[in-house]
C-alpha cells in the first residue's frame, strides 16, 4: 500500500467511495502493516469492480486491505485497448492517488505482430505495470496439436524478447478448458524457447484441481521455476440441470487443498503477486458487468471475506 496513513486516506477518498461505512466484514489493510511477511501480496481483479471509476476502484482496493490492483487492460474492461495509450496512464495515476497500487494487468495481448498488443506492453511498461497476463491461445483447425504449439511457443518467445527490451513480465494462465494452458505439458511446452526473465505463468489453482485432478500438485513441481504470478479462487463439482460442472464458491468453502498447496508454495520458496477472483454470483460482478444487480455492499463484503480466508489459510498453513 502507499506511505499515507488511515486517516488521511479515509479523509482523500470518503467523497468517491460512499459505499465504505456499509462494509460489515472487518477490515484487515491496516491489521496487515505490522505483520506484512505473514500475509500473501494480494490483488483484487479489476473485473470484480468494473462498476467503479479508475478513482473508487483504488480508494476501495486500499480500505479492502488489498495490495493493488489487477486491472482489466482488454476488450469490456476497465480499460479498452484501442485506448490504453491515454487511459491506462491516467487509470494507474487515479489508482495510486486514491491510496492503492497498480502492478500487474490482465489483457487481450497474442503477439507482437499485432499493433495494439504492442502499445499495450509499451504503454503498461512506461506507466509502471511490472506484469501483465495474455490472452489465451487456441488450436488451430487444420493443424496438429503438436504444430500449434509450435506456433505459440514462438509467439511467447517473441513477446518474451520484447519484454526484455520494456522491462516488463508476461504469463500465461493455465485454464481448464479446450485452449492451450489446460494442461500443465501444454504450458512448459509453450515456454521452452522464452526468456524465462521475462515470461512464464500465471498458476491457477481451480483450474488445475478442475483439469487435473490428484494431479495438480505434479503440474505444481512441474511449472515451479516458471511460476511469475498466481490466481486464487475456489470451486466444487455440483450438478447444474442434470450435468455435472464446476460451480464456482467463496475462498475455503469448496475442493481447493489450500493447506497443502500454500505449504507448497513455501517449500518452493513462491511468494509471487496474487489477484483474487471471485467467480460466483455476485450480481453481475463477477461476470465484469458495469452496472449490477446487488448492492455494492454485497460485492465488497465477499472480497474482504475472501481476502481474510486467504490470509488466515496462509498463516496457518
């Protein structure tokens, strides 16, 4: 968090963000300044709050307690690509004066063949961002599967040079699914010809419990040396209309061993940058909606409550 102290922070931000006094979970930023080393570095996604201005988004991030913010850099989000050369400065300047930080961006990026993927990486780079997450690739129909990550290991490579040249780092989420990434083989593969400085993945739990099974501690071991970033939520298998799918729930209320992989985290020496995303209903912000269904309230209770669960889960693990 920025060197401002409670009072004055409440004092800058109490006229942008009406919604605090409703809060009703407690709030842990200030509890977090004299035992930082036992808590994770955790940012709220950008995607949760799109329903806020670049201002209350920060001023909310800080009083939540989170460390920054991971902003939405991507089509409907909070900052539209064909624009990010004027609005993705003047989002991380509002984020910082309302008392938060903004190091790390989720994006649309696939190559450095495109123009505006490049002036994301540019823009982000120059306006501080430290890392950024691409989009996600997809098999190309009338190729093998062995030749379209051929392709894509390129395109990482590619962007992992121009990284290096801006200073800044790209992962890629592994993420359940038909895409490349659903597995952790696809994953390593894609990245055997990258500067392993400046690009690697982006580790998502639920997804690699929901592909993987047993399995995903193996994917763990397997992705540790190359792990820049981390996604936390949580899920359980329920039925929905008869079909058995992945239903997303808050932190600790669903399959996620998170004693087992945060003591793996330890014992791999992995204290990388978290965002949360919090998945379930929650009026439409969970979905990226900018104008939702609940009151705010609702919205900013389960992202403080998450936030508490995970850093109780990390200490005790």
């Amino acid at each position: 968090m920025a060197s401002i102290s409670r009072k004055d922070f409440i004092k800058k931000t109490a006229l942008t963000v009406s919604a605090l006094p409703l809060l009703s979970f407690p709030l842990s930023a200030w509890a977090m300044e004299n035992s930082i080393e036992e808590h994770l570095s955790v940012n709220i996604f950008s995607k949760h709050l799109q329903f806020l201005d670049y201002t209350s988004t920060g001023g909310m991030a800080a009083e939540m307690g989170f460390s920054g913010v991971d902003l939405t850099v991507r089509p409907k989000g909070h900052v539209l690509p064909e624009l990010v050369k004027v609005d993705l400065p003047k989002a991380v300047s509002e984020i910082k004066s309302a008392g938060s930080t903004c190091e790390m961006i989720t994006t649309s990026i696939e190559s450095v063949h495109n123009t505006l993927d490049v002036d994301i990486i540019k823009t982000a780079a120059k306006s501080g961002i430290n890392y950024y997450r691409t989009h996600w690739f997809k098999y190309i129909e009338g190729k093998t599967m062995e030749d379209s990550l051929e392709l894509y290991k390129q395109r990482v490579k590619e962007l992992s040079n121009l990284n290096s040249e801006q200073n800044i780092i790209g992962y890629y989420q592994n993420h359940a699914g038909k895409n490349v990434g659903a597995s952790f083989w696809e994953i390593k593969k894609i990245l055997e010809a990258a500067d392993v400085n400046h690009f690697g993945t982006q580790y998502d739990i639920r997804h690699a419990l929901a592909e993987g099974g047993h399995s995903w501690e193996n994917g763990l071991k397997l992705l540790q040396s190359n792990i820049k970033g981390i996604v936390l939520k949580d899920f359980k298998w329920g039925k929905v209309n008869g079909k058995w799918k992945p239903i997303n729930v808050p932190i600790g209320e669903g399959m996620v061993d998170f004693n087992t992989y945060f003591k793996l985290l330890k014992k791999y020496k992995l204290k990388p940058p978290v965002s949360l995303h919090l998945e379930y209903d929650l009026g439409g912000a969970d979905k990226g909606y900018s104008s939702i269904s609940v009151d705010k309230k609702v919205v900013f209770n389960a992202m403080i409550k998450d936030l508490n669960k995970i850093q109780q889960l990390w200490k005790e693990a």
